[in-house]
C-alpha cells in the first residue's frame, strides 16, 4: 500500500467543503489502476481534513498530502 493518500480539499459552495481521494481497488485490469474516486463533504474545512486524515492512518497511509 502507498504510504501517502493524495487529496484535494475545495469549498464547493460557501459554507460547504469537499475532500476527493482515490477509493477502493477495482481490480488491475481497469486504465486508472482501479482506483475509484471517493469523496468526503462537510460543513468545516478543518473536520472534512481530519476525517481524511484520520480516515488514511486507519488504512495504513502514513500521511495525506494535500493539492
């Protein structure tokens, strides 16, 4: 597994903030690798981040790098 989870983090309108990531595996076979995008929507720029980030170390990543 990598060891960094790549993200983004916008405020998709005001008040409310998206983080996007790479999701689940889908085999090898697919052109993107099999990653799937995922998302994680909140009202809090800050607690959208740390659900990210808490949700990476809790599958393995040792860090998120945030573009």
């Amino acid at each position: 597994m990598p060891d960094v989870l790549h993200a983004t983090l916008k405020e998709v309108e005001p008040g409310l903030f998206r983080a996007s990531y790479p999701g689940e595996m889908n085999g090898t076979d697919e052109p993107s690798g099999g990653q799937l995008p995922d998302s994680h929507i909140g009202t809090s720029r800050d607690d959208v981040r740390i659900w990210v980030e808490q949700m990476a170390v809790q599958l393995g990543y040792e860090r998120v790098e945030w573009h």
